[in-house]
C-alpha cells in the first residue's frame, strides 16, 4: 500500500465551478506575488511543483497549480475536451481577482497551456511549456518516441479499452514507492534525469503519483484519452508567444517533439537546454519562472470581470 501523505495541506485550495463542479489548486509562494497558473504532467497533480515554494515566495511569485477534472481532489467532469480547460482557467483567475497571468504546462500539461494561448491570450502575459508532449492524434510516432513504458500502454489501451486502462492504474496504485522508483530508474537514461530521481526518497518523488488517483483512475484514463485525439484547435492559429523549454537529453519526451511543435506555432521560441532531460522541471525552475513573470513589452490590456466571464458558464 500506498505511504499515507506527508505533504501538508495548507497549500490546497477548492472552487466550485459555474457547473457545480469542485476544482483543486494549490496556492504556492508569495500570496501577493506576480501569477502563475501550472498545470501538471501525466500520472501526476498539483503536488509536482511544491519543491518551488520557498522560491516562489523569496522571489514574489505566486504559484497556483491546478488538478484537472478527476484528478487529485478535482472532481470528475463528463463529457469535458481540452478546450473546456481555458474556461476553468479564466473563472478560477476571475474568482481570485487575478486579472491575467502566466501559465506553464509540463509535459502532458503542455497541449492545456496551448489550449490557454489559443483560446485566452487576452488575459495571458506569457506562456510555457516543459517538455511538452507533440499531438498524437495526425502523429502516431508521438507514443513510440515515448521513453516511458507506461505512455506506450496507456495510449492505445485508453482508446481500445477505457476499462482495462482504468484497472491497469488501480493496481498501480498499490505498487510501493521503492518499486516505482526502481521501475524508473531501469527506463530513464538521461543522467541529469536520475540524479532528480536518486537524490528522493520513493515517497516523496510519487506523492504526486499517488494524489493523482487519489478518487479513482477516470480522470486519469480521460486525461489520456483527450491528449490521444485531436486537440480542437490549430497550432498554427495561436499568435501568443509561446516559450518551448527542452532537455537536449530528454528521453521521455525527446526533442524532435518540442522542434515539430516550434515549426507550427507561429511565435513558438524553442529553448533547448543542453545536459538536462525531462525533469528539467526541477532544474531550472527557477529561470523558468524568472522568464515567464517578466513584464511582457506590451502589457496586456485590463480585463474587467465581464471580459473575464466566458459565455459557456453554467453550461
């Protein structure tokens, strides 16, 4: 079984949504400091950048790290796209009083902050991602370019069967953290990754693992099987900046992807960064976050609070 958790609560937050639904976040750093909203990988959850707290507060940034729906305490939404998640982006920011912000999606949160470029610019200062995933849907090659072998299953057995899927991650969860940690290690070969993973105790590298399936696998089965289909927008059409920072090393998700995707959005600046791999989310965070709280050359226009509300609430 599972460790119980030792992460301590007072960093996690719920909203309820224009639909009834509770969103989870986690308010990390400096309460009154410049926003950014992230949005986490696959198989994982608020809790992956929780090491940035102390950062985010000495450097006045606030940090909000958001579960999606059925993940962690989020609740479950039905029938939900990737295109739905700029919408509980925007509400959550109108709800806090945030007038725009930045985001940052790793890895599998990556297509979700493009999502918020497409759809939101007006209220983003800067965008990025980290390792970013390329669509699967159009590029098959995207799950065998995968370095991990839980991707490669995950992908075809979601659209196969949701089912099995969902019953494969239950007895995950089960699986004790030195076994996880272990099973990492056997796959990951970047050697600024494994350092990330052998300088952490089991425990705390899968905290976030386990919080994940915290209220079942669904959402998580969901979550693959949105990122497997098409996205519902066209890279081509996002004209906000978009940061693509990138492992040279990255074997999880290799840099062909971050290149494939820099070649189609529009004003995509690819930062590959030499010696690190995937977990370049722990190593450079904090140039990372630096670069996305600069004021942008051209502030973004005040959004009022009825710029902010977006006609598919109470949907």
């Amino acid at each position: 079984m599972p460790p119980v958790s030792r992460i301590p609560t007072e960093f996690d937050r719920r909203l309820r949504m224009p639909d009834g639904r509770w969103l989870a976040y986690a308010d990390y750093g400096d309460p009154t400091g410049r926003p950014v909203f992230s949005f986490h990988g696959g198989l994982s959850c608020r809790l992956e950048v929780r090491f940035a707290a102390a950062f985010c507060r000495g450097e006045g940034i606030r940090l909000i790290a958001i579960d999606r729906p059925g993940i962690g305490l989020s609740d479950y939404q039905s029938k939900r796209s990737i295109l739905d998640w700029p919408e509980d982006v925007a509400h959550l920011a109108l709800m806090l009083g945030i007038n725009h912000f930045a985001v940052l999606g790793w890895s599998a949160g990556g297509p979700y902050a493009l999502a918020c470029a497409h759809c939101i610019p007006q209220l983003l200062t800067n965008v990025g991602t980290i390792g970013c995933m390329a669509p699967v849907h159009g590029r098959p090659e995207t799950v065998r370019e995968s370095g991990l072998q839980v991707d490669r299953i995950l992908f075809p057995l979601v659209r196969q069967s949701p089912w099995i899927a969902a019953q494969f991650l239950r007895a995950t969860k089960h699986l004790s953290p030195a076994l996880l940690k272990r099973n990492l290690l056997r796959e990951v070969v970047c050697s600024a990754d494994r350092a990330v993973i052998e300088s952490l105790d089991g425990a705390e590298m899968f905290d976030f693992y386990y919080e994940a399936l915290r209220r079942g696998p669904w959402g998580t089965v969901q979550d693959y099987c949105l990122l497997g289909r098409a996205w519902g927008f066209p890279l081509q059409e996002i004209s906000k900046k978009i940061h693509l920072w990138q492992g040279e090393d990255d074997r999880i998700v290799p840099p062909c992807q971050a290149r494939w995707l820099a070649e189609r959005i529009p004003a995509a600046q690819l930062h590959l960064v030499p010696g690190q791999g995937h977990f370049l989310l722990r190593n450079s965070f904090g140039e990372i976050l630096t670069t996305l709280t600069e004021v942008p050359t051209q502030n973004p226009a005040y959004c009022t609070q009825s710029q902010l509300s977006l006609s598919g609430e109470g949907r």
